[in-house]
C-alpha cells in the first residue's frame, strides 16, 4: 500500500507521518516534490536555497521514485504531501497507484501558524483550494478518497488512527501513537525551521483551546480558505 496523505501546512501532517514511521512496515516521505516546487516558483521560502540543493529530482523523477521499489523490504509507504506544490505541471501519474487521504485543519489555526514562519501567506501558500482540486481529481480517477480531521485526530489519537487504519484496509499498529524524541531519519532539510514542535514531542498533542484572534490580513485569507475547507468538512465520513 502507498498512501498519499494531502495536506496543506501546519496541519499535524509531521505528526501523522512521525506515526506511520513509528510502523516498521512502513516507508515515509516527507514532501517529495518541495525542491521542484521551488525550482519552478522561485518563492522565497525559509531555507529555500538548502531545499533545492538537498533535494535535487526533477518532478518527474519524484514521480518515478513514489511509484518504484519501497527501500529495506517495507510493504508500504506514506508519502506526506504539501496540496500546494501541485501547481500546473507537476505530474500525476503515480496517484493511480495510491490510497488517498486528504487531512484538514481549520483555516484560522493554518494561517496563525503559518504566519509565524513564514511572512505576508498568501491563499496559494496554504493550499485550501488546491486540496479541495486534488480531492475532485481522486475521485475522477475513479478512486476512494478518504478524509480525515486534524481536530478529531487530537481529540482521540488512538481511535482515530484505528479507525482510519480500517477504512484504509490496514492492520492499525498501537506504535503509530508515539514516536522517538528529536525527529525523524526521513526529515525534509526544513524541518530545523518548521518541525520545533513536534521534534520536542512524542505523541500527539492534546485538544486545541478556541480559535486564535487574528489581524484584519489573516481573517480574509481564513476567508478566501473556508469555503474550500468546508466542501471538504462535508466529505467527513
């Protein structure tokens, strides 16, 4: 099984790729086409030189490598993937041989976190609307899309994670609810820049408290988001 898990960022995609990696069956890959993104954007992200020099694949040499032999005799792999980097272009072709999960977030928690690292984000940098975009290609390939809440996955990890393992026809593993301290062997380069949090952690965090206040910029880009966050609230099974 390769599971395509499609998100947009800070959205506890780290923490759901620490748990699958916690799986000794599994392969993870974190944000395989985030090199090629920036070649072709040019977008001044934080660490964006060291990104394009670690990762040096073209994009259909990423593609390639998601849909060839898994590494160390894994059964499966999780490939954790940014909605954004899909721009125009990018290609498609190893979707078909993937079980897809799209994971949400509300946008006012994206943009307060987002904002933090990275400066003035714009609609395109957290991905709504290209999650929403890649949700309605999944299913034109006559695939199964499942969709899953970050919320719900905070509030209870264990039955969440077990419930999605059973909707995805795989064996949940109570190792997917903690992971080692300090980050993961299969780490992008960024994550000294975005993954504090979750390299102090070793397991899920607990329920978020209310909504964050956010400045007049914010709340329009939550505004520009919640209709494409709401198409996909209304594909929670």
């Amino acid at each position: 099984m390769r599971i395509a898990m499609w998100s947009g960022p800070r959205n506890l995609s780290t923490a759901l790729m620490y748990a699958f990696g916690s799986r000794p069956d599994f392969h993870v890959v974190d944000e395989p086409f985030y090199g090629p993104y920036l070649r072709r954007t040019r977008l001044p992200h934080p660490m964006a030189q060291q990104i394009m020099e670690d990762r040096f694949e073209t994009a259909r040499e990423v593609s390639a490598a998601l849909r060839g032999p898994l590494p160390q005799g894994k059964q499966h792999a999780y490939h954790k993937h940014m909605c954004q980097h899909m721009i125009p272009g990018m290609p498609r072709d190893f979707m078909t041989s993937c079980v897809h999960v799209f994971l949400l977030r509300h946008p006012a928690r994206v943009v307060a976190s987002f904002s933090k690292g990275y400066e003035d984000p714009t609609a395109a940098d957290i991905g709504f609307e290209a999650q929403a975009e890649l949700y309605d290609h999944v299913l034109s390939l006559g695939l199964h899309p499942h969709v899953i809440d970050s919320a719900d996955i905070r509030n209870d990890p264990e039955r969440q994670l077990h419930d999605l393992c059973k909707r995805i026809e795989l064996e949940f593993d109570p190792r997917m609810l903690h992971w080692p301290l300090g980050g993961h062997r299969s780490d992008g380069i960024w994550a000294s820049h975005w993954y504090g949090a979750v390299h102090r952690s070793t397991g899920f965090a607990g329920p978020e408290g209310p909504l964050p206040e956010l400045d007049a910029a914010g709340r329009a880009l939550v505004a520009q988001a919640m209709p494409h966050y709401e198409k996909m609230r209304a594909q929670l099974a």
